[in-house]
C-alpha cells in the first residue's frame, strides 16, 4: 500500500476545506476540478516560470523521480556536499513530504525558494503580502501557507540547519530585454509520449539580463504564519498543531467532520444524479447530510449557494438557513438603487420567490429594456475578445504579464432583422506579439458606420485600455500609432481607470449588464454567464426555436457564416430540453479527455473563465507546443467555431428581448 504523505498540495487542499483529505484520490468520489497538471501549468505560464526560475539561479542538481523513496535518497545525497543547489529537492519528516522548487545549500544555510506563476510590481513601494491592518492578505494566504509548511518540513528534518524562505514571481515591473524570449520555452514530447518543457540552446546573456522573475524574502511573513500572527486559521489549534491534524486524518484515511459554508459553492466533489445510479458518491451531498440531516427531497430544493452575489452565505447558513426560500428581505439588506431595472438586492429577491413559487416563467423589464433599445443605432454590432496573459513577453519592453489579445469575433444585425457574421481574427503564429494588429483589424471592421457595438461583461473594454496603454508607451510605436489611439477612445468608457479618463458617445454596451438589470430565467439558477442565459433564452423563446431549428447557419440563403456550414443550433434531447449549444461545438483537443476538457469551458458568474480557459489553454499549445499543422490547423478551426459563437449567443439573445417586447 502507498503511503499517504501529507504533501504541499494536499496540506492546500486540506486548508481549503479538512474533509476534502478524505474525498480526494478516492475513485469513489470523483472530483470535478482539473487534474492535468501540465495543463493548468500550460494555462497560466507555470511551465514558463519554473525554467526561467533555474537559469536566474543556475547550476542546480534535478530530482527527476518521482518515487518518494528514490527522490528523498538522492535529495540527502546531494546535501552532504557543502553549497549546492537542487531542483525538486524532496524533503520528508515522518508523514509529511514536500518537494523544493528551489533549494540552495551553502554551508549551514537553506534557502527555500517557492516559484510561483503569481506576479506583484517592484515600482510599487509597499509589499502586497498584507492589509492595511497588518493581516495577512486574502489573496496572498494560499501562497504564504504553503511556503510556511515548507519551511516547517525543512526545518524539522535539518534542525541542525538556518532556515530561510523566499518566494519567486513575475515582476510586472521589469521590462522584457529581448525579442523572442518566449519562444524559447518549448514543449515537447519526450519518447514516452511525456510532456515536457525543453529550453533553446540559444538562451542567451542578454535573455536573461533583466530579471523577469524577483525573488522575495518571506521569512517575516512565514513567521506570521507559524505564529498565527495576521490570520485566524490556526486559532484553533496552531500552525503545527493544524498540521498534525491533517496529516494523522490523511495518513489514517479518517474523515474529518465537515464544517458546511459558503466554502461549499465551489465543491468540486460532486456528481450528477446519474453517477449516483452507478455507485459514484457525492462529497458535497454528504457533508450537507451528515450536518444537517439532509434527506434527498432537501436535496431537490435550490440551497443558498445558488443565490447570486450573496455575500453572507456563511452567516445565514450558521443561523440555520440553507434553503434558498429561507432567506428573507432582512438577510438580503434589500435595497433599491438610482439606475433603471433590478438592484443587486431585488434581482436576489426575484430570484428567491421564483425559486419559492417553482416558477420557471423568464422575467423581463419590459419598460426599461424598450428605452434602452430606442437608443441603439444600427447596424448593431457583437464582438467578443479571447485573451490571454503570459509570464515572458513576446517583445522587448514589455513586462511580465501584460495583456495579449489573440482573437476576436463579429457579428452584425441590420435594422431588418438580417444577420451575418461579419469579422473575426485570430493570431497563431508563435511569438508573435498581436495586439496592435488585433485593434487595427477591428478598427477596419467597426469604424465604417455608427452603429451600437455590444460586449458581454467588462472584459472586452479592459482589454482594449491595456492596448491603449502598450500603445502610448511603445518605445518603435506603428505609424498609426495616433489614430489607433483615437479609434480606441472612441468605443471605451475610462472613467475612474488610473491615468485615463473619458466616456465616447459610441461607447460599447454590455449585454451582461442588461441582463443583470432588465432580465432573469430561473433556468440559469441565479448565474449571468452567457453560456448559462444562451440556454435559458434558448428554452423560453418560441421564436429561436423555430428560427434555429433548422440547419440555416452557415447557409447561402440563411445567416452567412465564416466557419459553420449547414448548422443547427437548437438541438433538443430526449427530454424535449435544448442541448448546450457550447457542448455541440468539436472538441477543441483530440487528447484531453471529457472531463477536463468540459472544465476547460465552464465559466463563473462574471463570465470569467476558469481555470484559464479553453481558449487560453489552445493559445498556449499554439504558441509552445511542437505540433504537427493538422493539429495546428484543427486547433485554429476549434477557436474560431468557440469565439463565433459567444457572438452569436449575444445576438440569439438579443433577438428573443426583440420578439417579447413586440
């Protein structure tokens, strides 16, 4: 039997939520987050950071087993000698065991030096580690738990030994000192069909000239953490006490008692009822059972985790209140606002008495969304971005993590009710830097009539006030510098962002916007992401059922499109409901399994996708992976099809608002 360490990740995990221990690597309870390292690593840039960490500190040893035995053996090998450095270093002290990004030995000194694909700015003057009260930051705790528990491993087992921590992230402060530096991070295939990450011989001096990553001393902030200083995570037992907690339930495979809360939204230990037939167990299911003795009517009901942006779930959880229709006017602080159609409060409110009265009747403000749209001017205009960021810029100058726009898509609707999908681009050469191109390609398809150009959620206008910002500071700026400058004022609101400041008459508008005021479907329960309300809008309106129940997408005589040909978006299962049409679309990867590829698409409420993205995640493997063209190709035509749809999503949406208010 292998034993059960309690690693790094597992100590994360077990912060996140102690139950979790006894869920996780049970096939039993299957767990519904990604688990292809290399994927997440590929999403974020990690793969990235972690070579380019060893050439800022270079000459280290590799630890390449991955038997703890084997690792742990020549880890204390390489230790005997008086200064080394090690990569992968693995540590053990009884039931816990870690593995080192980074560990250099000089004489009796450790320097344990965590990479991380995380980022601050060294131009700003204070440390984002803490609050302005002096405890230790929300955003920055994971990241500072963890290299505390590494430095407690160290410590134990080389008590003999200084102990000093140090974490290293992106510098948003450095600027790039070469062309092409991040092409010199490829993945490849080694010849057991493994992933991994091979760096260019051509890796130069001047590459690695200006530091992209800083290395940060921690041990103050580490010491917080020992002594619980800043935080009240271990108020209950300690930092060492806590740790022993969870290694014995680990290591014994006992469950801890659940503690249910807001925490539980985002579960991952989940099932569908159909897995349950076939013997799957349910982790989210039971802790809620085992607490409160759910029964699976209680079960069938809407809880208060579905209840968009609550922000007291623990609190009314805690007094008893779990159920969606427990909630009351009180609890929800219900207020109104200054702006036409449903406060934050009272779409909560109208989300509960639905759920209360089992509605599934759609509500739509009818008076408020009718003066909105006698303000549009056609022809109307839907563009959606695909974006994405990366630890090591593709252009001298620039920094760590700035803003890359890769793809957009367009679709027009005319005054008669015509659509077509007009634009759409994409940039897959690798090491290509896109952006000012990006915004002049839209330019060219925007900028030749007035009409209303729509976005879903803020996402679209951020982007293009970071292009306007790499615009402004380009050292060898494009000859159009100026008039890309003015076309992106001329659809931005920058009202209140830093240095920029201005609202263009022509200023894009935000269909999540309008959703969240003027419209709610139960069927979305309580989310506004558009790969929810496109299904919603799907189910309740009679008119896109029988517009888009035929095969006219992609059609001469239909709705023109760039990538689709005789298409049907509405597709209905055996139950009569309207199948996802996000799930009709082509695997975007022949070889990511269902799983983690349907986890590639999800998204939260605020339309921001998680885990990276599919679409990031495709950018990535174009950009750094050594491919064939067919997969090259594949995978283009994938994006394409993705990023054509969420236009056209917004534009079904649009046209069901059309046909109600008539």
């Amino acid at each position: 039997m292998k034993y059960r360490y309690l690693t790094k990740s597992r100590f994360k995990l077990g912060m996140e939520c102690p139950t979790k221990l006894f869920y996780i690597g049970n096939p039993l309870y299957p767990d519904k987050s990604i688990d292809d390292p290399f994927l997440l690593a590929l999403a974020d840039g990690g793969f990235q950071v972690g070579e380019l960490a060893k050439h800022y500190i270079p000459g280290g040893n590799e630890i390449t087993s991955t038997i703890h035995a084997e690792a742990e053996r020549e880890t204390l090998e390489l230790l005997q000698q008086e200064n080394v450095v090690i990569y992968e270093a693995a540590i053990r002290f009884e039931s816990l065991f870690i593995r080192i990004d980074i560990l250099k030995k000089q004489g009796n000194r450790l320097e344990l030096i965590e990479v991380k694909s995380k980022s601050f700015n060294s131009d700003d003057e204070e440390l984002p580690f803490l609050t302005a009260r002096g405890a230790l930051s929300s955003s920055w705790k994971p990241y500072l738990y963890d290299i505390a528990f590494q430095a407690h491993v160290l410590k134990r087992a080389m008590p003999d030994h200084e102990i000093h921590s140090y974490l290293m992230i992106a510098d948003k402060g450095a600027k790039c000192p070469t062309d092409g530096l991040s092409q010199k991070f490829r993945v490849k295939k080694d010849l057991r069909n493994r992933k991994m990450v091979k760096v260019a011989s051509s890796l130069s001096a001047e590459d690695l000239s200006v530091p992209l990553l800083a290395v940060i001393p921690v041990d103050e902030y580490v010491g917080m953490v020992w002594s619980g200083s800043g935080t009240d995570d271990f108020a209950e037992r300690g930092f060492e006490g806590t740790i022993a907690w969870l290694a014995e339930a680990y290591e014994k495979n006992i469950k801890i008692a659940p503690a249910p809360g807001g925490k539980c939204r985002d579960c991952s230990f989940t099932c569908s009822d159909e897995e349950l037939l076939t013997g799957l167990k349910c982790g989210f299911r039971e802790c809620w059972a085992e607490t409160f003795n759910w029964t699976d009517r209680d079960f069938n009901e809407q809880n208060v985790l579905a209840l968009w942006d609550f922000r007291k779930k623990d609190e009314v959880i805690a007094a008893g209140k779990r159920k969606l229709a427990d909630i009351s006017e009180d609890d929800l602080g219900l207020k109104e606002d200054d702006k036409p159609g449903l406060s934050r409060t009272q779409r909560q409110l109208l989300q509960i008495r639905k759920s209360r009265s089992g509605s599934a009747e759609p509500y739509l403000d009818r008076e408020n969304l009718a003066a909105e749209m006698r303000g549009w001017t056609y022809p109307l205009h839907f563009i959606d971005f695909e974006t994405t960021i990366n630890p090591i810029p593709f252009t001298k100058g620039l920094a760590p993590y700035e803003m890359v726009a890769f793809q957009y898509s367009h679709h027009v609707v005319e005054r008669d009710g015509t659509v077509r999908h007009a634009g759409e681009y994409l940039s897959a050469e690798p090491g290509v830097f896109p952006n000012f191109s990006f915004v002049r390609a839209l330019q060219r398809e925007l900028e030749g009539d007035r009409g209303t150009i729509f976005r879903y959620s803020n996402h679209e206008n951020s982007v293009l006030l970071a292009i306007y910002r790499q615009l402004a500071a380009a050292r060898n700026p494009p000859k159009d510098r100026d008039e890309l400058l003015r076309f992106i004022v001329s659809i931005t609101n920058a009202n209140g962002k830093k240095e920029l400041s201005w609202t263009s008459p022509r200023n894009m508008v935000d269909l999540w916007h309008l959703v969240k005021r003027y419209y709610y479907d139960p069927y979305t329960k309580g989310s506004n992401s558009i790969k929810y309300v496109l299904p919603a809008v799907l189910n309740s309106s009679d008119f896109l059922k029988e517009k888009y129940g035929k095969p006219i997408y992609g059609v001469a005589s239909g709705i023109p499109s760039l990538n689709f040909t005789n298409w049907q978006w509405l597709q209905c299962d055996e139950r009569g409901m309207v199948k996802d049409p996000y799930a009709l679309l082509p695997k975007l990867f022949t070889d990511i399994d269902e799983k983690n590829s349907a986890l590639l698409l999800s998204s939260d409420d605020d339309n921001v996708i998680k885990h990276g993205g599919a679409a990031m995640t495709a950018f990535a493997r174009l950009h750094f992976e050594e491919m064939t063209e067919y997969e090259r190709e594949a995978i283009k035509g994938g994006l394409k099809k993705y990023c054509e749809l969420d236009t056209m999503a917004m534009v079904m949406i649009y046209e069901a608002w059309m046909d109600w208010l008539q």
